[in-house]
C-alpha cells in the first residue's frame, strides 16, 4: 500500500481495480470456455462476481471491515443457495 495525502489507497485506486477486473477475467474466461454451464458453475460465477464487484468498490471508497464482512457473507450466500 502506498500512504498519500488522500489515504492508504488513493495512490493505487484506480490501478487496482483494473488490474483485479483482468485477473478476474483472466480466471473466469478459461473456465467458462471449457466446462458445460450448470448450476455449480454459475454459483461460483455469483459468488465470484459479488467479490469482485465488493474489491472494485473497496478500491474506490475504502471501505469499512463491517462491509467486507456483509460482501464476503452474501458471496457465501450465493454460492450456497445457488449450488442447490
């Protein structure tokens, strides 16, 4: 992390988000490619994209630990009710 007169992540924000949206892309696609969707896949294509939109916005507006924890909670939720 680099320390600036905006906060911790001001320096980065904008680097970040877009370096997380291409590893994300990078990891999904392959996968997407080459399995057959059914409903593991796209609860874990839920799940992935709730932690992805929570990281971009992390990045954005540095976000409190309680709200994490609420993303990290639905991402759970949604691949567990998904995958059924």
């Amino acid at each position: 992390m680099c320390s600036t007169s905006r906060g911790t992540k001001g320096a980065h924000a904008a680097g970040t988000a877009i370096g997380g949206i291409a590893m994300a892309v990078g990891a999904v696609l392959p996968i997407v490619l080459a399995l057959p969707m059914d409903r593991r896949l796209a609860a874990f294509l839920g799940g992935a994209t709730v932690v992805l939109a929570f990281g971009v916005w992390d990045d954005r507006r540095d976000l409190r630990p309680a709200t994490k924890l609420l993303g990290s909670w639905l991402r759970f939720r949604w691949s567990c009710s998904s995958a059924k």
